[in-house]
C-alpha cells in the first residue's frame, strides 16, 4: 500500500500566526499538528508538544508567540509514491507520529501513525472489528 491511499489533507498555518491561531484551528480540527507552509512549501511543524514545552510551561503567552518562534524547522517528508513501510521507518527512525507528504516540492497530505493503524488490515481485523 501506497502512502498517497492512507494520506489526508493536512491543515496548514502561517509562519507568522500566533500560538492561540494555532491551537483554535488544532482543537477545532481535533489534530495535534500543522504543517508550517510557504506557498505551499513546507518550513516546519508544529505540534501540541511544542505549544505545551516552549509556551505553556515557560508561561508565555499564546496570543504573543510567533508559530515561526516554536515550530520544529527540520521536517522529515515523505513522497505520496512510497510505501507505508517506508512511512513507518521514518517515523520509527526519527522518533515522530506525522510526516507531511511532498511531491515536487509541495505539500499534498499528511500521514500519521494513526493513519497507518487504521488502515492496517492485520491489526484492523485482529483488534478492532472483532
């Protein structure tokens, strides 16, 4: 299986949004990430973690934090033609749960670990259909 039939449209936000944006759209969308895009190319991520570590808990406050200050610069990317097992070794490797998915320099999904559990016909039918 492919990672472009697991893939969903990821949400997206401006380097320049502030950290309450930033949450309003994660809690409306119920998801712990965006993808940080410039013209739709990818400049990083940030997740619920990061807002928890570098706002929350130094006591910053969200309406004046930058996404661009917290977000994780270094994403790993996968393309829509690779494997899942390539996703999972990715995610294994570099200890993360979601991989922006690239083509040509632009983003055009996001996969996730539970994405990946949930499409697992293995697992799927062992667990959660029984």
């Amino acid at each position: 299986m492919k990672v472009k039939e697991v893939m969903k449209n990821p949400k997206i936000i401006a380097p320049s949004s502030n950290i309450r944006e930033a949450a309003s759209i994660m809690n409306k969308n119920r998801i712990g990430s965006l993808i940080v895009t410039n013209e739709k190319k990818v400049i990083g991520i940030i997740t619920e973690r990061d807002i928890l570590a570098k706002v929350t808990a130094t006591n910053k406050l969200p309406s004046k934090v930058l996404v661009e200050e917290i977000m994780t610069p270094k994403v790993i990317t996968i393309s829509p033609d690779q494997y899942i097992d390539d996703a999972v070794y990715l995610m294994l490797k570099h200890k993360i749960k979601k991989l922006p998915v690239v083509e040509e320099n632009k983003l055009v999904g996001i996969i996730t670990s539970t994405d990946i559990v949930a499409n697992s016909d293995e697992i799927g039918q062992c667990y959660f259909f029984e």
